[in-house]
C-alpha cells in the first residue's frame, strides 16, 4: 500500500512539473507571437492577423497550467500577520483549511470548466479574429491544469494527515 501512495505522490509531482512545461512553451510563443506582431505593426505596416485571440486563448493556457507548480512551491500568495506566529496543532489547523479551500476551489474550477470545455469540444468552438483557430483546446488544458492543481492539494493534505507535511514542503523547495 505504501509503495502505491508513493507512486501517487511521485506522479502527482511530475504531472505539476509537466504543467509547467507546457505553460513555459507557451510563455515562448506569446514572446514570438508579441514581437512579431510589434515587428510587422512598426516596420512593415502589417499587424500579425488575429495576434490578440492567439495571445487571449494563450494566457489562459499560461495561467492555469502554471497554478499547480505554484501550488506545490506553495507559491501563492498568502496573508500571514497572524499565522506566522501559529505552531503546533493550530499551525496545522490554518494549513488543513488552507489545502482544503485550495482542493475545494480548483476542484469547483476543473468541475466547471469541464462541462464548458466538453461543451466547446461539441461545437468545435472557434475564435471570432481575422484567423479562425480552435479555442477548445485552451479550455481543455484549463481544466486539466485545474485538475491537477486539485491533485497536488490533496498531496499535500495527505502528506499533513501523514505528518510529513513540513518535510514534504523542504524537498518541494530544494527541488
């Protein structure tokens, strides 16, 4: 049983990871998409057509395939004035319902996000710009990004009931 849970946890880890790759090619591609649109608007009079849908569907990638390493760096941002100062059972009380509201609100994001991008798949929705592109698969990978972001708060809830949440939190920062 051990040896499945660790298994789980290591995939959940490289899932996060991979996340973050796919949101860093597109980080890339927003960069070229961005300047060669500023390239062909200043010098050649010639704007790259449909640049803003492409950037718009792109962000979207961006951020929600981003939020589960930021979940798992416990990136995100946090108003710590009275829970700094928690230890022992109340300082894990404050991360409990921390990771909780964090499984509940990407799991009510994935959830709702999966009825619009099935809905988008259905209709092979497209963007409205001067080029028609699919928008579907941005919604897709929003939900998958949600989805995982889920994964990785109960990771981390597990690894609290466990008792090696702190430990867990070294090795995410070293890693």
């Amino acid at each position: 049983m051990k040896q499945i849970f660790l298994f789980l946890d290591y995939s959940i880890q490289r899932l996060c990871v991979f996340a973050l790759a796919i949101s860093a090619v597109f980080i890339g591609l927003l960069a070229l998409i961005g300047a060669a649109d500023i390239f062909g608007t200043s010098i050649l009079h010639m704007p790259v057509p449909s640049s803003v849908e492409y950037s718009e569907a792109g962000l979207v990638i961006v951020v929600f395939m981003g939020l589960a390493q930021a979940q798992r760096r416990r990136a995100h941002i946090t108003v710590d004035i009275f829970s700094a100062r928690f230890t022992g059972h109340v300082k894990q009380l404050s991360i409990g319902i921390a990771v909780m509201g964090a499984i509940l609100f990407f799991g009510f994001i994935a959830w709702r996000s999966g009825f619009a991008a099935w809905e988008s798949v259905l209709i092979d929705e497209r963007s409205m710009g001067q080029v028609s592109f699919p928008v579907w698969p941005g919604k897709v990978l929003l939900c998958a990004g949600c989805v995982i972001a889920a994964l990785e708060a109960l990771r981390q809830f597990a690894h609290l009931l466990c008792g090696t949440y702190d430990r867990d939190l070294e090795e995410q920062l070293r890693d």
